[in-house]
C-alpha cells in the first residue's frame, strides 16, 4: 500500500500525511524532510543539497535517488509498515519515473496519487503565517514565489504522468482540514476495496465446500467458480464430447485435464468485473494447482488465501447419502459405490494440494464441524485476513 501526496507549498500536505501514516500503519517519506536530516548531520548529501534548499532550488535527481535508496534500503530492515506515504516526491516529470523504478524494484507499485488543490494566493498566505511561527528559511517570500514557481513549471505536468495511470485524484484543499482528511480516507479505502482476491477452497465431497464458497462470494463480490457447474454447462453441450463428460460425471469419475482447463480459463476470461474468484472443485489434483497459478499468472494475478476443509469421512459419508434422498441430491449422490469412489480420489491427492499450498501460499486449516454459520465465521476470518495482508 504506497500513496503519494502532491500539491504545491502550502497545500497541508505535512498535516495530512502525519494522519494518513497513523491510520494506514504507513511509513512516511518526506524528501524535504529527509535532506534536512541530511544537512543537520553534515553528510556529502546534506553539504550538496543545503545552498540549493536555501534558495528555494530542487534538489537534483541523483541526489534524491541516491538520498530515496538509502532511506527505503533501511526501512525495510527496520520496519514492517503496510507501505509507504510519500510527500514531497515525485516533483518532477523525471522523479515519476524514478518512483516507478524504485517500487518496481520491491516489487510494488503506487496505489494512488492525490493532489490537494489550493490557490497560489492561498498559498503564500499560508506560509508567510508557517515562517512567522517556525522561522523556516524556505518560507521568506522571494522563496515562497520562487518555489509556487517552480512547482507549476516543474511539478505540475507530473500530474498528467499519474492521469494516464488511473491513480491521480484530485482534493479540494480548500475546505477545512478534517474534511480534506476525510476526502482522501474514503478514496483509499475505495481503492483497497478494489484489491483482487483469488481464493481456493478445498475439502473433500461433503465438506461443505459449495455452501461455504457461494455465501463468502456474496459477501466478498467474488465471482463463484465452481467446476462442477462448468462442466455440467459443458456436458449440456449438443457433441460428442459433451455425452463423454456427461457419462464421466456420472460414475463420478475425474474429467481430464486439458477439458477442465479449457472450461476454467473460458470462465476467467468472460468474468473479470468483481474482487475475484473463489474457486471450488478446482483445483483437484498436485497438476492442477500448478495449472491454476498459470491461468492466474496469465492475468497478472495469483492464489492469495487457501481454504481446506477437514471433516471426518464418516461424517463425510453421511451427509452425502443424506443429500443424495433429498431433493438436492445429485445423481453422484445417490450411489454408494460411487460416494466411496468419490471420496477415495478426493483422499488420493489431497495430501499433495495441501502440501502444494501449505509451502506456497500459507495453507489455513478450518474445522469443517458445527454449524454452517460457525464453519463460515472461521473461514470468513480467514478471507478478511488475505484482503489486510493484500490491501
């Protein structure tokens, strides 16, 4: 979770960005405040960047990148903060470039960009009353006009660079400075709430996976993907093929590969306007959960939480032979034979999904016994938890 704030001297970004770090857990980055640092302990930065400063000057790229490297390298180390809040940077077309390198470099990227917007007149109003009480030297007027300056030659058009992106918002800086703290709080959170969630819910026929899996993708605006359901669109299908999966199906035997994969990926495909996808039935075998991640990879995404199911297997067989006389029952249901075969092929590769997931992506266990609504509460704890660590 990276932000930055824009806005010319004067616009509060400082006040905002000491708020926006204690409610989001975030690190924050100020590059003035980073080369005064510099100055006070006399480092080659410092020494370089100090006349520059007094004059009202941006510091050059190389040194702010320089000063950028040796802060994140020793955060990093230090702190286990969600992300970082930047003020003061990117001031220039260049710097935007930078900051795309360096969080690539982490292997992130900026969330959002928000530019409060205030007058220039406002401006030096604002920090005229700043040097009287702070003394800054930045703040003497021929500075203050040379810095608003530089800011609508300089910083402005970096703007248009986070417009293209999708992630530059505008704030009205005008109002007071609750309310501009409110405007940004509700961006971001729109923002986290547009994280992408792929969930993998596993557990052996009976366990409750389908009514588990369809309730959370209600809650959580997942698309539901449920490979039964897929292939039995597929089986309806008027071919050949179709008869085959259908016959297949019945004797509850395993569809092949190459058939499920292609049902899959179609699905993903045609239905990419929700949070995510939660995935049930797929994927089945050790093979599978390797396809899986490439289909998601395809898309730029990945697995981020999995959900296994325990329940014991006569439990197991007695809740499929009681669904088999109901009228929910399937027709895979209402065999003996086939209940058994069903859950010996589940046991045959669960062992090695589970292992795949465990070392991969944090496997969580969950108490398949109880209530549908106490099992829910204890998976529904579990997805809550991957949409913080993803946010």
């Amino acid at each position: 979770m990276n932000i930055a704030l824009f806005g010319p001297p004067g616009a509060g970004k400082g006040t905002q960005a000491r708020r926006l770090v204690e409610r989001y857990d975030l690190f924050y980055i100020s590059s003035g405040d980073l080369l005064r640092e510099e100055i006070k302990e006399g480092t080659d930065i410092g020494l370089a960047a100090k006349g520059i400063i007094e004059k009202g000057g941006l510091v050059s790229d190389e040194l702010i990148v320089k000063l950028l490297e040796k802060t994140i390298r020793k955060i990093r180390k230090q702190t286990r903060a969600r992300g970082f809040l930047f003020d003061g940077f990117p001031r220039t077309f260049v710097q935007a470039y930078i900051l795309e390198g360096l969080l690539l470099k982490m292997h992130t990227s900026l969330m959002n960009l928000f530019s409060i917007e205030v007058p220039a007149d406002v401006c030096v109003e604002r920090l005229l009353g700043r040097a009287s009480i702070e003394g800054r030297a930045d703040d003497r007027r021929e500075v203050i006009d040379f810095r608003l300056k530089e800011y609508k030659e300089k910083t402005e058009p970096v703007l248009d660079f986070y417009q293209e992106k999708g992630i530059m918002i505008p704030i009205d800086g005008m109002k007071s400075p609750d309310e501009v703290f409110e405007q940004i709080c509700k961006e971001v959170d729109n923002s986290l709430r547009q994280v992408h969630l792929n969930v993998v819910v596993l557990g052996a026929p009976g366990s409750g996976r389908s009514t588990q899996a369809k309730v959370l993708a209600e809650e959580y605006n997942l698309h539901y993907v449920n490979t039964t359901d897929l292939l039995a669109e597929a089986a309806s299908r008027n071919t050949p093929q179709a008869k085959q999966i259908g016959k297949m199906m019945e004797q509850g035997i395993l569809i092949p590969d190459e058939i499920v994969i292609r049902e899959v990926e179609g699905y993903i495909k045609t239905h990419p306007d929700k949070n995510g996808m939660i995935f049930k039935g797929f994927p089945r075998t050790l093979v599978q959960a390797y396809i899986l991640d490439g289909l998601l990879r395809k898309i730029g995404q990945r697995v981020s939480c999995v959900l296994n199911i325990q329940v014991p297997t006569l439990e197991l067989f007695k809740r499929l032979s009681s669904r088999g006389q109901s009228e929910k029952g399937q027709r895979y249901d209402q065999s003996t034979e086939t209940i058994v075969r069903r859950i010996e092929d589940h046991d045959r590769y669960a062992c090695e999904i589970a292992h795949y997931y465990e070392k991969s992506r944090g496997l969580q266990v969950i108490d398949g016994n109880g209530t549908r609504e106490e099992v829910y509460e204890r998976m529904a704890a579990q997805v809550e938890e991957a949409f913080r660590q993803a946010r």
